[in-house]
C-alpha cells in the first residue's frame, strides 16, 4: 500500500458532468526517472507509462515529458512516506504546480 501511496498522491482526476473521471493520462501518476531506483524496483518509477498503456512489460515503459517526478526518486520517497511531517513539506509544494 505505501507503493500506492507513493504512486498517486495529490494527483486528481476530475469528473465531467455525468459523474465520470476524465481519461487517465500521464499527469495521474508520479515518476521518477532516477537510475538506481528504476533499476532496483523494475521501472515501477515509470508508473505513467503503465497506466496509459497497461499491457505493456515493466522494462519497455517509457519516461513522460511533463508527467509530474519525485525529486528524490520511488526508493527515497518511499522512506520519505513514513515520516509524513516531512513527507508533507516535501510533496506539497509539488502539488501546487500541477
């Protein structure tokens, strides 16, 4: 669940009139296009990719001009994400430009 947490905090899709969210797009889901990280958790940091294309293998996800990115990549945010004082000083400011 804290990868879940990590994956889409703060992000919102809107709803349209009938009461349905809007179509996923890149923007729903943060990345984080750190080297080690990708590598040590199988491109889970390219999370916008898998959720506009969800059959696609992990290794042949692709990095998203614009997508909103962690500044310090999946594994340190989701260290960040038990200290939630911090993890709140850090990711909201983020927030306010997407």
């Amino acid at each position: 669940e804290t990868i879940n947490y990590v994956e889409h905090y703060g992000l919102i899709r809107q709803k349209d009139k009938n009461g349905k969210y809007e179509k996923m797009t890149a923007m729903h889901s943060w990345n984080a296009n750190i080297t080690l990280g990708r590598v040590m958790l199988f491109e889970l940091s390219r999370h916008s990719d898998h959720h506009l294309k969800a059959s696609k293998k992990y290794q042949t996800l692709n990095a998203h001009d614009g997508a909103p990115e962690y500044p310090l990549g999946y594994i340190g945010m989701l260290v960040l994400s038990f200290f939630p004082p911090v993890w709140f000083w850090v990711v909201h400011p983020l927030l306010k430009n997407k």
